[in-house]
C-alpha cells in the first residue's frame, strides 16, 4: 500500500483576537466549512469507472481528501493543538472496500492530549467557580462600604467639600465597576449552553464596553485624586473650586472618549465575538490610556514625597499643619502603587502569560478595592469620624430630651 503524507490544516493557527481556547473552536470551524464546500464540489463531479475509492471526509478534526482503494494517508497534528502542547506526531487512516479506517494512533494519544482529560477539565470548572464566588463576595462588600461612605460624605454638611466631592465621584467609579462586573457575567456566562467563543451581541458587547469604561474611570478618578492632593500641597490648602470641572472631565469624559474611539474602531476593523479578547491589537486603544494614568499618578507619586519632605523638614510650618499634611496624603500615598503596580507588571506581559496569578490579583484582591477606599478615604478618616461622633452625642442629647419632656408632661398631667 502507497502513503500519502498531507498537513491537517493549512498553516495559520492563530486566530486574530480570540481567547486561545476560542481560536481553536473558530479554527475547526472555519476549516469544517472548508472540507464541506470541497465535498459539496467533488460530489457534482460523479467519479469514473475504475477510480472508486474513499471520498473527503471530514472526521471532526482533519480534512481526509479523496484516496483511491488501498492506499493510505497521514496528516500531521494541527498546528492549532500546539497551545495545549507541542506535538509533530502523524495520524494515519487507510481507504479500504468499506471505507476510511479509523485514525491510527488516535488524535488523542498521536498529539499527546493525553493530560487533557476530564478530570482536568472538572477542577479547571471548580476553580473558575471558586473564583467567582470569592470576587462576587469581594464586589458585594466593596458596593455595600461604598454607597454607605457616599451616604455618610452626603449626610453631613460639613463633610461637603471639593476634597470629599473627589472622593465620591472615585467611590463611584468602583461602584460602576462592580456593577458592570455583575451585568457582564449575567450577559456572558447566565446561561452554560451559550457559546461563548461564536456569540456576537449587541447586548454584551454593551455590556464589555460599559466595563471596559467602569475601569478607565476607576484608574483616571485615581489620577484626580493624585492631581488634587498635589495642587493642595503647591496651593498650601487654598482650595479652588475652578479645578472641579477640570478634574470631572478628566474623571469622567476621558474614559468616555476612549471608549467611543474603541468601540467605533473595533466596529470597523474587528467586529467579532463580544469584543472581551485582549490579544486583538486594538486592546491597546483601552490599555494605552491605562498605562499613561498609571505612569502619570507614579510621577505624582514621587513629586508629592519630594514636596512632603521638604514641607515637613520646614522649620517655620507648625505641628498642625504637618499633621494636616500627613492625614491628606497617607491615603493616596498608599492607593496609587496599591493599584497601578500590579497592572503594570501584568501588562507587560503576554495576555496568557501567568494566567492564574493575573485571575487573583484583578478579580479576586481587585474586588476588595472598592472596600479598601471605603476604609481609607472614609471609615478612618479622623474628620468623618469627629462628625459622626459629634451627630451621634447631638441625637442622643435630643432623646434624651425628648424623654425628659415626655416624662414631665406625664408627671404634671
């Protein structure tokens, strides 16, 4: 028996801009639709007498091109498999009087997909599950501290500021991003029999553009914070309420622009899927503004230290205004490498490179930093705190009066 040596697939594994797991069902896909067109040709031409033998077939993985009796054929593995695990091992199928024997060795064992099992598959499963009920917690504690320390910044008048104005526009921003988290897993994974790797709606694609927002908006109201709090030092506390619009554009209608740019772009150039792969150049159009807000609050960052020391080694400031400057700053000292580090480490790094570790850092601790503002900027502030007290010893005092009232009027009644 002669053997015919054939590639699977043509040489393009890569798909532009799916998730590795998607490119490999697109891939199939796209070369099923191929092997079938081919069939559907071969079939209007009627083979002529003598040259019976096994017609294309397509067996789910490769394209087995018509093979006249008695003869064999090898494929390669797809180039595609090669981002579960390399292999260069040959299948081989033989055309007998009833037809395509079966692929010697099988797919499974010639590629070496043997570690790709099902028990794989069930913890991968039950370690996505366990991440997302760990982040869903984190996102929920972070909602409830957060529209409790706008409620508190609302409340109290004297709490009314442009400094706790700031904040409450920076709480918001966290709150549209776990909000957007939530509407993007109700829209992508609600339902376990949707494909996610060919679904292309106009809902979720609704829904990654208005994540995609929630998130430059958390990062450039964290760039306001830093702009503001280094104002305060260059103006020595002399608060301008000019600046707020300024800074609401920034917070605000950056974000906004950026994502217009990037939806109208990927309508253009790359409308596919729900538009929540981050291999597709056009990421960049969100990453770039993300990274220059980062780089920008780390030069913030090292010019308000060199203005800190030189204010506190200052001989003629007093001992309040210094604690004034360290109450200010300690917080959005600690928020802008708290939060930009990490992106920055992951961003210069291929999309499915450290996988696991990225998952932990940006859904399950990035869901705990809504809380953690709440915290900083809020729950042990000494001023919120000072204002609680002093509201809460008020309504006690009126009680406690109103009780004294109550019992007297029933004495001399």
């Amino acid at each position: 028996n002669s053997m015919i040596l054939v590639p699977a697939l043509s040489p393009s594994p890569k798909v532009q801009g799916t998730h590795p797991d998607c490119s490999v069902v697109l891939h199939f896909q796209k070369r099923e639709v191929e092997c079938l067109e081919r069939i559907r040709s071969e079939s209007q031409t009627p083979a002529l007498p003598g040259e019976e033998g096994c017609p294309t077939e397509w067996d789910g993985v490769s394209c087995w091109p018509a093979l006249p009796l008695g003869q064999s054929r090898a494929v390669a593995c797809p180039d595609i498999l090669n981002i579960f695990q390399k292999s260069k091992g040959l299948i081989q199928r033989n055309c007998t009087e009833w037809g395509w024997s079966l692929p010697s060795p099988p797919y499974h064992s010639a590629c070496q997909l043997e570690t790709l099992g099902s028990n794989d598959t069930e913890a991968k499963a039950c370690y996505f599950v366990t991440m997302k009920v760990l982040y869903t917690c984190g996102y929920s504690t972070s909602l409830a501290a957060l529209f409790l320390a706008i409620g508190i910044f609302s409340c109290f008048r004297k709490l009314h500021c442009t400094r706790n104005s700031i904040h409450i526009h920076f709480f918001t921003s966290f709150i549209l991003r776990g909000t957007a988290v939530f509407i993007k897993d109700s829209v992508l994974f609600s339902d376990e029999s949707i494909d996610h790797c060919t679904m292309s709606t106009v809902t979720c694609k609704a829904a990654i553009a208005f994540f995609q927002y929630s998130v430059l908006a958390n990062f450039y109201w964290l760039l306001v914070e830093g702009l503001y709090l280094q104002t305060l030092l260059l103006l020595t506390f002399t608060c301008d309420r000019s600046y707020t619009w300024g800074y609401t554009l920034i917070g605000w209608g950056v974000p906004m622009v950026t994502v217009g740019v990037w939806v109208l772009t990927r309508l253009q150039y790359d409308d596919h899927g729900c538009w929540d792969d981050y291999s597709s150049l056009y990421w960049w159009v969100i990453k770039a503004p993300i990274l220059l807000a980062i780089f920008v609050n780390f030069l913030i960052f090292l010019n308000i230290t060199r203005m800190l020391a030189q204010k506190i080694r200052c001989p003629d400031l007093s001992r309040t205004h210094k604690q004034q400057y360290m109450r200010l700053t300690k917080s959005t000292m600690l928020l802008i490498p708290l939060f930009g580090v990490h992106y920055v480490v992951f961003a210069l790094f291929p999309e499915h490179v450290g996988v696991d570790a990225r998952l932990y850092f940006e859904l399950v601790l990035g869901s705990y930093q809504g809380f953690l503002v709440a915290l900083l900027y809020c729950f042990l502030n000494g001023e919120v705190q000072a204002e609680i007290r002093r509201n809460w010893g008020k309504w006690q005092r009126s009680m406690e009066s109103n009780v004294f009232n109550l019992a007297t009027q029933d004495f001399t009644a």
